[in-house]
C-alpha cells in the first residue's frame, strides 16, 4: 500500500507503449519542427531570455484557447495521419484532465533541473510521452528536493505514458547523446484528482514502474 504519493518522483502505468512511424515521423518534424522561445514569465517566476537554444518542437492538437494560456511560442500543425490515434488515446488514457493542448518537444542540450509553472499537486500529475527516444542514454531526470537524489526512469522500453511530480522533485534533461528524444507534453488543468491518486496508487499496487 502507497502512504504517500508525494514521495513518488515519476509513475508509468501499464500501458501499451505509444509507437509511430518513424521514417514518416522524422521526414515531418524535420519541416515541421521550430525552436521553442519562451514568451513571458511562467507562474513560477521562470523567465525570460531563451530564445530557442533549448528545445525545438510543435503543437499537435489544441483546444482554441490553448495558445493564450501558454507561456511557449510553439506552431500548431495537424497531422491526423500521423497523430490521430495517439491523439484519441492519449484522452481516453488521461481521463482524470481537461486536456487543452498537446506538444511535441525535443531537447538539444543539456536542460537544468527546475519546477514548470504547473502543476503544483503533492503527486505525480505532469503527464509525458517518450514517444521517440533514439538517444543512447536516458536523458529525462527527476531530483528530489529532500536529499537530491537524482532518478533517470527507464523510458526507452517498456511503457512510455508517464507522470511526474513537479512539486517535491525538480527535472531536467541530460543532453542527448547519439539520436534524438521527442516528448508530448500533455498540458490542461486536473478535473479529478482524487480518481487520479487512486489509479496510480492501483498502478503501484499492480507493480507499475515508479520512482522514489
Ligand atoms: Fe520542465
């Protein structure tokens, strides 16, 4: 049994991986793709001043509103051939969100450890997909904030939906090595959170891979 879900760093549930075509992946997003420039403060006080060098990356579906409440320059580009499966899965996957806008991001270099802006809850809640991971090493990284252990999870096979706790740890990324990393990040406020506690306490339970 699972006391307290704030000492969870990350959780990936026992879910099919998520797969794409490759070769038709890579022949879009090389086109499609933009370097990602922050706007404007998040709610967290992180500023401005990175015009780009980060992260390259893409909107792949949102809701209308979803532009106004980012704080990311990101173009919206529809691929249903590409992206429609993934993207009526990944709402049935996360039925606990009002899901507002998903996006693909890419980092190129080393990313230092810091919160988001959002969310804020005391549990894993920040949903991600390692949707392509062709790096040699796992990049992704979770520190807790109480003794700053350092956590890589295994996102490379296996199970790729995953949450993070963006309140007790921080994360970053390592640079990649050898290939590339493309995540969807799955933006939208949580509507039922008590029904998310209670599957990622039943992911536990069910031997889910997690971190501490
Ligand atoms: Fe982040």
């Amino acid at each position: 049994m699972v006391e307290d879900l704030s000492a969870l760093s990350y959780i990936a549930p026992n879910l099919p991986r998520y797969e794409i075509d490759r070769e038709k992946f890579w022949a879009w997003w090389h086109e499609a793709s933009i370097p990602i420039a922050r706007l404007t403060r998040d709610s967290r006080g992180n500023g401005q001043g990175w015009d780009g060098e980060l992260w390259n990356g893409l909107t792949i579906w949102q809701k209308p509103d979803y532009q106004k409440t980012i704080v990311w320059k990101v173009n919206h580009q529809v691929n249903e051939e590409l992206f429609g499966e993934i993207i009526e899965r990944v709402h049935k996957d996360l039925p606990w969100y009002d899901i507002q806008g998903l996006t693909l991001w890419s980092n190129k270099v080393f990313i230092g450890a810091h919160h988001d802006g959002l969310p804020r809850d005391r549990f894993p809640s920040a949903p991600r997909i390692n949707l392509i991971d062709e790096c040699e090493n796992d990049t992704f990284f979770l520190v807790n904030r109480k003794n700053l252990k350092r956590t890589y999870p295994n996102l490379r096979t296996g199970p790729n939906l995953f949450l993070f706790n963006n309140e007790d740890f921080v994360h970053g990324a390592d640079a990649p090595i050898g290939g590339k990393k493309v995540l969807i990040r799955i933006d939208g406020p949580l509507k039922d959170p008590e029904g998310l506690q209670k599957y990622i306490r039943e992911q536990v339970e069910a031997g889910a891979k997690c971190g501490i």
